[in-house]
C-alpha cells in the first residue's frame, strides 16, 4: 500500500506533533489548496459558485466556530442562526455608517460585535449546562431575531425591513453587490475560510484548547486542577460567536446581497449547523467541513437528480430530499456516532498498519 509510515523519520517534536505528521498528508493538503486557489477560480460558473462552494465555504466557518463551543468545550448551543443575523446585521450597519471602511476589516469587526454579544448570552453557562443551557441559548436565537425586526434602527428604518448589502472591493475586485463576480466572491470566501482553519487548529491543540477539552470532560475535576472554569467558557462563547459572526457576515454581504432576517437566520439554521457537527464529527476541524459539504453538496446533487434526470415536480423533490437526507443523517450516526472524521482517521490507521493486525 501507498500510505505508509516506515521512512517517514521525525527529527524533532515538532515535527512528530504536526497537524499532517505524514507527508502524504502534507502533499495532499498542499495539492488541495493549490487546486481550491489557482485551479477553481478558473473553471467555475456562476450556478456551481452560487450553489455549492461558496455556501460550502460560508457554513464551514459556521460549523468550525459551533464545534468549537460544542465539540471543544461542551457547551451545547442553539443560537447559531441569532448569531449570524448578530453578524449580518452588524456587518450592514458598518457598511452603511462607514462606506470608506474595507470590507475585510468590516467582515473581521462584524465577527468582534458578535463575539462581544455571544460573551452576554454565554454568561448562564456558569450555572447551567447541557439541556438547560440549550433552552437558555435557544431563547437568545428567538431574542435576537426578533429585535432585528422590531427595532428599525438595525435596518435603517426601511419599509420593507429588508438590507440590502453595499457594493464594496477588495483589491480592485467587487466582492459585494450584484455585478461581483463568482470568481472574486469564492476567492474572498476561501483566503478567509483557510485563515480562519489555521487558527482554529493552533488554538484547539494548544493551551487555550485543552481547557476546553477538560471542560468538556469533566468540569469540577478541571477546575481542581487549575482550568478558570468563568474564563475557559466565556472565551469559547466568544470565539465560538467570532467565527460564527462572520459567517453571518459573509452569508449576507457575499452570499445572498440582500436578506430579511426571519427567513434567512431562523431556527432552522440553528439545527442545520449543528446537524453539520454532528455528522462531521464533534471536536474536530476537519469534521467541521465534512458535515458542511455532507449537507450542502447532497441536496443539490438530489435536486439535479430527481429533477433534472427523473424530472420530478419540484415541491416532491423537495420533500423527498428532506427524507433521504434525514435518512442519511440517521444511518450515518448509527454506523458511526463519532461522525464521519472519525470513520476517516479508523480508515487512515487501518491503512497505515495494513496488513497487520489493529
């Protein structure tokens, strides 16, 4: 077999500690990214852009920030589509108070706004925890949308209480309005979804991380040991919210342009992100990308299918597509509770020590 270990020597720690210790890791990961940057921006159209990578890429960095407070630190959350409207609604105002103001410091600081609101709404996780804490979560989501609807100040007193998104430009390239193209919002999207991996991954495998993790596991035995139990949840809420914040960010000013908040941050994507977790793989990255393309690509290849091939009406396409997918969802997790990144690292150890015995 190809995936092999022997003649892979580590020199140092560091080497051995590596996110991608094996190199054909490494040169996947690098071909990967080679690919997703000189490679796609060249051969997309408009309907793969609008359809699939760029949705991918913007609920990929609302799955990594929800497993980071979910599968990290254990803090079950429900709010994340209140987050996001906190991030959308934030990156408007910007936008509009500020229009000379570039869009990735909008973008950036619409992410500092909701970390700063996720810090007030995870203050009960002090007391509270598990199902109780997912009510108290649940409550922010249906607080916050409804003060964007009822407070006209946050939609600059619009009549139809819609936001429309600001043409702005990154580099010379529109990345907002109607005339950006696929090419330059993808781009945008992807520098964005790799830095903000990076982080996640150094802060997740590093003291900040671990804290969380003991959090996670057991709480009072972490707290003995020294783990500030206030502050290591609180700083998940706010890096949790951070992320999440500019996804909402980008779902808005990037993605759709204009947006009226019910509809677009309701409930619903709340258990859409955490259904993302839940099949990726709680506590892991890479998890994070698997369940957002598990449930981005596959209802957009079953709506292909079923209407394009078989040419189905499309409200039973529709409703077909919900029971195959929660089908899928049900079958994933009884064959693997872990999630699909778990499935992945079984498969990888089993290749690296084939064919003996593990």
């Amino acid at each position: 077999m190809f995936y092999r270990e022997a003649g892979d020597y580590k020199k140092s720690y560091a080497e051995d500690s590596q996110t991608f210790p094996l190199k054909l890791d490494r040169y996947a990961y690098y071909a990967l990214l080679l690919v997703a940057f000189l490679v796609v921006p060249f051969v997309i159209n408009d309907y793969w852009a609008a359809a699939v990578l760029i949705p991918f890429l913007i609920w990929s960095i609302a799955a990594l920030g929800l497993n980071i407070l979910t599968g990290y630190c254990g803090q079950v959350s429900l709010g994340t589509g209140g987050f996001m409207a906190v991030g959308a609604y934030a990156s408007y105002k910007l936008m509009t108070s500020f229009p000379e103001l570039n869009i990735l410091i909008i973008v950036l600081l619409s992410g500092v706004i909701t970390a700063g609101v996720g810090v007030i709404f995870g203050l009960p996780s002090l007391r509270i925890k598990g199902f109780y804490l997912a009510v108290a979560t649940l409550a922010a989501q249906f607080f916050l949308i409804w003060l964007f609807n009822k407070v006209p100040w946050f939609y600059n007193y619009s009549a139809s209480g819609q936001i429309t998104s600001p043409k702005r430009e990154m580099f010379g390239f529109e990345v907002t309005g109607p005339s950006a193209s696929a090419e330059a919002k993808y781009l945008f999207i992807l520098v964005l979804v790799v830095g903000l991996a990076w982080v996640a991954r150094n802060l997740t495998r590093g003291r900040i991380g671990r804290s969380w993790m003991a959090i996670r596991d057991m709480d009072i035995a972490a707290e003995i040991i020294g783990v500030n139990p206030l502050k290591t949840k609180l700083v998940a809420f706010a890096v949790s919210s951070f992320y999440i914040g500019i996804a909402g960010a980008l779902f808005f000013s990037v993605y759709l342009g204009a947006v009226e908040v019910g509809e677009a941050f309701g409930i619903l994507k709340s258990f859409l992100v955490l259904f993302m977790i839940i099949i990726g793989g709680l506590g892991s990255i890479l998890g994070s990308f698997i369940g957002a393309a598990f449930l981005v690509i596959m209802p957009v290849m079953l709506k292909n299918i079923m209407v394009g091939y078989f040419g189905w009406p499309i409200d039973l396409a529709a409703q077909t597509e919900l029971v195959i997918i929660g089908f899928l969802i049900m079958l994933t997790l009884i064959l693997e509770p872990h999630g699909v990144a778990q499935l992945w690292r079984f498969i990888k150890q089993k290749l690296r020590l084939w064919p003996f015995p593990h």
